[in-house]
C-alpha cells in the first residue's frame, strides 16, 4: 500500500490502537521512497546553462547576484535561497532569500503572464543569514534567520508593506516554515543537529504577533504517535530545543512544506525526508537514503522541498551531484534535474509558478563556489497537474 494510502486508511479508520506506542517499530508503516523511473524520463544532456532536463523541458536564467535583473535597475542579492511565488494579477512574483551575514534579507521579482520580466526589488533588509522560509496563506513570506537566536521576518512580496519581526514564533536557528490552514498552525525546522521540529500557534490565525511556540515530543524511532508540548521561553535565553524534556532530536532541519494534512521536512545530517501527518499525529520516513534497498541513492543532502498538486515532492540538493530529485506519490525517488560544473554550490529556494507550469531555483553559489556568484533559473515544461 502506498503511504499516503496507508495513512488515509489509518486516519478514516480513527482506532486508538493505530497509535499505540509499539508503532515506534515501524510494523505498521509504509517503507521509504526506493529509487526507480520518474514520471519524467531521464535527464538528457547539459543545455546552454548547463543544467540537464528531461525531454520537452526548457531553462533560463532570470538572475545573476551582483548583477541587474532583466532590464530593471535592481542588482540581485548574493547567496539565493529560500523561495516562494505569489499570485500577481495575471502574473505573478517570485521571493528569494539571501543567506549571507550581515546584511542577507530578501528579494523580489515579478513577471508578467507571458514570464517577461517587468520588475525587481528588495523586500527585506539588515538582517542575518536568511536561509528558508515559508509562504503563508494570506500571501505573505516567512523569512528565517539561520543563526544562533535568530528571528522569524513576515515580508510583504509586493515590497509595499515593511517587514514586520515575528518575536513569538522562537529564537533558535531557524531554517524553514510551513503554514498548516487546517490546524491554524506554522510548523518550524531548525538548522542544528540536535535541533527539534516546531509549530507555532497563533493566537489569532493571520495574525502572528502573538501566539504559542511547541516542540515534538516523539520516542526515539523513526515511525509512530507524536504529541507536542509548550516551549516556556521562546526568546532562547535558554535555547529552545533544550527547554522541554523528550523533545525529538532533528539532525539538521532544511526545508519543510505543507499539502493534505502532511508536513514534510528533511535534516540534512542523516539525508532523510520525513512526514509528519498532522491529522493522525504521526511521523515516518518518506525517503532515507541508508534505507535504499537497491543500487546508489539518487538523493542525497537533502535540503529544500516543495510540492506540485499531483503529489509529487521536489528536493533539491545541497551538495549531492545537485540534483533536484522527485519523489511521486507511489514512493519512487528520481533525479528530475541536474546542474552540471557547479559542484562548490548547492540548489536552493525551488518554488512553482501558480499555474504550475515553472519551477524557480537557485544554484547559491554558481561555477565560482562563492555567495556572490549566485544563480536564479526558471524551469518550464509539462509538470504533472
């Protein structure tokens, strides 16, 4: 059974046994993604960017750090990173964060329903090593610190608005958010590794000036029940992760997004994508690449993920031969793209268009292996609706 399936069924069946504590086993739930044919095809050879795709995809470059976007004035920030698009009348705009310290932030660019590009701009400024983030459904962007008592940023895509410093949501090394609608909560992975998984509630969803900051509590396998519990001080005079006991332990957080009652997020230290089922209230392996039963790992350094409406999970790679692999909905991880010649680098702030049609990303730190040779590519071709 497919493992969404599987946790469909463990949810429409609500028994109290399905969370009994011998599923920390792993009896119950489904195995890891294994590697085998994408939905895709294979890459084919390295295009004018030398990026390899699969047969009827295109790409282009949209940005380059230190240089003019397009034929607007904006110079585009060093080290993208984390990313997010946003609806924009008939067009729409993509957000991406700058991971450097000082001075990181965030950026803006907006295209129009054909994907010219008509404006950019800064969204964000004077802050820390800007890693991920998150969209949040009133279509704003969650911009993380990843440092030592970092802050949460609520940015303004359009640029109109001032970016607004989220105190309540912890200070801990942030890396990535995901807003959950149904539970009116935004769920936190931290860039560490004995780092913890969090959700945020807000006292007033929309509104995240106030609210309460939880941490996992979870045994010490890979599968099974999880509860959550009050972290006491989110302002990190003691670091969060160490305030309540029997806190999961997380090996380096990265991305993390959320679809149909499931977070996903991964931690790069052990190469694993996990999924935590928000209305069962479990968690299990979706990918781990120790577990792969058969020939090399396609995925490895897992870092940012994002999804499209058919299921599918893309994670781009930190490292690894960056890749961005994709993981289908029947439990099969395959390479999707390659960047060749860029090896000192790492793929980062993969986000869809809103038709679905364009995949955004960035190589951080291009062929020269430095934050200001940065890369921002569009994808276009026929993703899976």
């Amino acid at each position: 059974m497919e493992r969404r399936s599987l946790l469909r069924a463990a949810v429409l069946g609500g028994t109290s046994a399905a969370l009994g504590g011998t599923l920390w086993r792993g009896a119950a739930y489904a195995a890891p993604a294994q590697p085998g044919t994408g939905p895709y095809g294979p890459l084919g050879s390295p295009d004018a960017n030398g990026i390899r795709l699969p047969s009827g995809f295109t790409s282009r470059v949209i940005a380059r750090s230190g240089q003019r976007v397009g034929t607007t004035s904006y110079t585009w920030h060093n080290a993208p990173d984390g990313g997010a698009c946003y609806a924009d009348g008939t067009g729409w705009i993509y957000v991406s964060n700058s991971e450097i310290n000082p001075s990181g932030g965030a950026s803006a660019v907006r295209f129009s329903s054909t994907g010219a590009i008509t404006g950019a701009y800064r969204i964000l400024s004077s802050t820390r090593q800007n890693c991920a983030g998150g969209k949040t459904p009133w279509n704003t962007w969650l911009s993380c610190e990843e440092v030592d008592r970092g802050y949460v940023y609520e940015t303004d895509p359009w640029g109109a608005k001032a970016a607004v410093r989220r105190d309540a949501m912890g200070r801990f090394k942030h890396e990535a958010a995901a807003a959950d609608p149904v539970r009116q909560v935004v769920y936190l992975t931290e860039d560490v590794t004995d780092g913890c998984f969090y959700r945020f509630r807000p006292t007033t969803w929309g509104d995240l000036s106030s609210g309460t900051l939880e941490v996992l509590v979870a045994g010490s396998g890979t599968s099974g029940p999880v509860t959550w519990a009050r972290v006491p001080d989110p302002s990190g005079a003691t670091a969060t992760r160490s305030q309540v006991s029997g806190a999961k332990r997380f090996n380096g957080g990265e991305g993390c997004y959320y679809a149909n009652d499931t977070c996903w997020f991964t931690t790069k230290g052990d190469n694993r994508v996990w999924q935590y089922n928000a209305a069962a209230q479990t968690i299990e392996l979706a990918y781990d690449d120790s577990l792969v039963t058969s020939g090399t790992a396609p995925l490895t350094g897992v870092d940012n993920v994002t999804g499209t409406a058919s299921g599918d999970l893309f994670v781009a790679e930190d490292g690894g031969n960056m890749e961005i692999c994709v993981i289908t909905p029947a439990d099969v991880v395959a390479p999707f793209l390659r960047i060749d010649g860029q090896s000192g680098s790492e793929i980062t702030g993969p986000a869809f268009s809103p038709d679905g049609t364009r995949l955004y990303f960035s190589s951080q730190r291009g062929t020269s292996g430095s934050s200001s040779g940065g890369i921002t590519y569009e994808v276009k071709g026929p993703f899976r609706a």
